[in-house]
C-alpha cells in the first residue's frame, strides 16, 4: 500500500459491485473491487464506475462500500499479565 496515500487520508475501500450477466440480465454476479480511496466521497471508486458504465456490457444494479483507515493512534488493551523483575 501507498504510504503517502495513506498518510493523506486514503482509506483501504473494498465495493460488492452486483452487475447483470450481458447474456442473461436475469443473472447478477458479484465482482469485489478494492484500493485505496478518499471517503466520503470515493473518487477513484466513482472513476471507475463511470469506465464501468461506458465501457463494459454487464450493467450496473447495485454498489455496497466498506472503507477503513489504515493508519490509526496505536491503543493500549489491557488483556494479559505482565510480570517485570
């Protein structure tokens, strides 16, 4: 992963795209995208819908987004015994 990306707040964005089959529009079929993108508004994801769009035969019926930050403050968990001597 891109470390100047992440330190600029891109986020690890994953899309379940459902598209209908071309040859049988009855049909959806699911494909997985993943990069890095900026939420809210997901520019690269939407760059690629667009190409999706003109370019592929399967037309889109619906698109669900999970994004998540990469870089995050560290965190303490208390969870196991420390013994120091």
């Amino acid at each position: 992963m891109n470390l100047a990306l992440q330190m600029r707040d891109y986020r690890l964005t994953t899309a379940e795209i459902l598209y209908h089959m071309p040859d049988h529009p009855g049909v959806l079929q699911t494909f997985i995208w993943q990069e890095l993108d900026l939420a809210p508004k997901f520019p690269v994801l939407r760059k690629f819908l667009d190409f999706w769009s003109h370019n592929l035969d399967g037309k889109l019926h619906s698109v669900r987004v999970g994004s998540a930050a990469l870089i995050t403050p560290a965190e303490w968990r208390h969870g196991a015994l420390f013994t120091l001597h």
